[in-house]
C-alpha cells in the first residue's frame, strides 16, 4: 500500500501536465490505500462505469486498460463508439497486435498515418517502433528515440505520461539488449519490474531478464525462468507456462548442458536438448526436417554438425539481418566450443 507515489510526475513534469483526469485522482487515490492489485481493479470497474467525455480523459482510460491488461474491457469501451474515433482507431491497431505481430506492411501503413494531437501522436511513434521490432528490425526502432522523448514533453495528462514513461523504459530495455549492452539493459528492467505493473508485463520482463542472463550465469537465468513460470501459474497463463517450460527452461538448459530431468514438447529444443546430450544424429534429422530455419536453427543445426561455415552464417543473420547482437552470440559460443574441442 501507499505506493501511489510511482505514478506521480516529477517537478519538470509537472510544468506541461495541466490536463488532470478523474481516472487519475481514482486510482492515486486508491494507491495510496490498496495493494496495487486492488488499486487497479477498482479503477478498471470505475472507467467501465462512468462516461468521458474530454479526449484526454479518453485516451488516459484506454491506456490504462491496455497497460493493465484489461483487454477485454478496452475491447468493449472501443466498440460502445463513445469514444473518439482517432483513439478507436489507433487501439484497435495496438489489440490487433497482441494476437498477431506487425508485418511489414502494417509498418508501411502506419507510415502513412499522422496525428495532431500531442498524445495520439506520441502513441503513434510507439507503434511505428513497435512494427520494426516485430519484424525484427530491431535497429529501426532507434529512429524514433528523440522523436518519442519529444512528444513526451508535449503530453498534457499525468496517467497517460506515466505510462509512456513506462514504454520508454521498456523499449529502452530492447535498444540496449538487442545491442548488447547488457548491464544497461538490467537497469531498465529493474525500472519496469518496480514500476507497479500488471503480471503479464511483470512476466514478459522477467522471461527478458531469463534471456538478459543465459551467456553468462545459469544459475541467474533459471532463476527468472523460474519466477516467470510462478507469475505464470499464479495468473493462470497457459500459454506462458507451455512456453516457458517448453521453449525458455529447455532452451536456459541445453545451452549449458544441465539437462538432467528436462524435457520438452518443442521440436527445436528437442534437437537443442538431443545436441547437449550428445545425440547430435536426432537433431540433425528433426532440424533438416525443417523447411526454413531461422538463426537459432541454424545455430543448432552447425552446432550439431559441427559446421563452422553454418554457424558463421548464423551469427551473420543475426548481425544483418536482424540487429541482434545479443543472440549473435549464440552462434559465436558454439564455434568456440567447436574450435577448442579440436
């Protein structure tokens, strides 16, 4: 309780929010004498019940609902045309990627689109952001940095600026991951992981912090794993907790050969597993199975080949392809393994 001060704006913030929305005082109010959970429940019933009329209190009221993984009701108020159709239009985009990923067209057409108003705006440039890490142009996502950090100062609702402060810091964590730089990458994690969140943000950070950790320490990277498959069981997220004990766990294990007792659903990381086990004619017959493989197949497919021209390949997919220096190293570690096995 009396964690409301996480959504308060600092002293420069305050000298551009003038525009202060009932669905802010509601849920700092609540903050200051629920646990967060309850906090946000009773706000969520509140946006659900009351009209709002001011665009800034709109758009503050379907933010908070996408922020906190009230899909359902961000779905219903998006449908009750009672809200703006700028909003309408660009939540619908924003729900619509939560079942399926930006393509590359998706970014071509969000390209076209412009916003006036200073909080569409800022939304608009996540979203561009967004398509090129779903594409996995995660270089592209650098473009709009001083863009977003600019339309930041042009937002006028102190909830709606909390929570792009929030995608800020998050798609922060990505830039440094992805260009691994790590320790700075952590920071921002922590950031979001204390910033009050709902649990499947909670979630999506700690299976990161898993990965942020693999290269390095087995011992850090299962333990988020860990954390990320008990968020899972206690919300009952199916889907992650299939995920995680079949792709994230077996994947942490494989790398560093502590494969006792894991099992695993996925084909991919059945070769994974197959090759740190020393059965490196399965994972050859399960990944040549394949139609197209991506850089972490084709890393286990080098690997369990001992190819060093595959995994180069690998690693150079990564690089240019995607801008993943992060994962490149996937690749790198096991030539090294190769080469010293000579």
């Amino acid at each position: 309780m009396g964690s409301h001060h996480i959504i308060e704006p600092n002293d420069i913030h305050r000298l551009h929010l003038n525009h202060v929305s009932p669905i802010y005082d509601f849920y700092h109010h609540h903050l200051k004498f629920n646990h967060s959970a309850k906090a946000r429940e009773e706000t969520k019933g509140y946006i659900l019940s009351a009209q709002f009329t001011a665009f800034e209190d709109q758009i503050a009221a379907a933010e908070f609902l996408y922020m906190n993984d009230y899909f359902e009701g961000l779905a219903d108020l998006l449908d009750s045309n009672s809200y703006y159709q700028e909003i309408t239009d660009l939540y619908q985009i924003i729900l619509e990627r939560k079942k399926t990923p930006l393509k590359e067209h998706d970014l071509e057409e969000l390209k076209t689109l412009s916003f006036d108003h200073p909080s569409l705006h800022c939304l608009h440039l996540f979203l561009l952001a967004y398509a090129h890490y779903d594409i996995k142009n995660y270089a592209g996502m650098d473009n709009y940095t001083e863009d977003i950090q600019d339309a930041m100062l042009s937002l006028k609702e102190p909830l709606f600026h909390y929570y792009m402060r929030l995608r800020f810091d998050e798609m922060t964590f990505h830039h440094y991951w992805k260009n691994n730089h790590v320790i700075l990458a952590k920071k921002f994690a922590y950031k979001y992981i204390n910033a009050g969140l709902a649990p499947r943000k909670q979630l999506t950070m700690h299976h990161n912090l898993a990965l942020c950790h693999v290269f390095d320490d087995y011992d850090s990277s299962i333990y988020y794993a860990r954390a990320t498959l008990e968020i899972a069981k206690k919300n009952n997220f199916e889907e992650s907790i299939r995920m995680i004990n079949n792709q994230t766990i077996p994947f942490i294990a494989s790398f560093h050969c502590r494969t006792e007792n894991i099992t695993t659903d996925d084909p991919v990381e059945k070769a994974h597993l197959a090759i740190a086990n020393g059965n490196t004619e399965t994972a050859i017959r399960i990944l040549n199975s394949l139609k197209e493989l991506t850089p972490f197949q084709e890393s286990y497919l080098g690997l369990a080949k001992k190819d060093l021209r595959a995994l180069k390949r690998a690693k150079d997919r990564f690089i240019n392809d995607h801008r993943d220096l992060f994962f490149a190293q996937l690749p790198e570690v096991y030539m090294k393994r190769l080469m010293n096995a000579l």
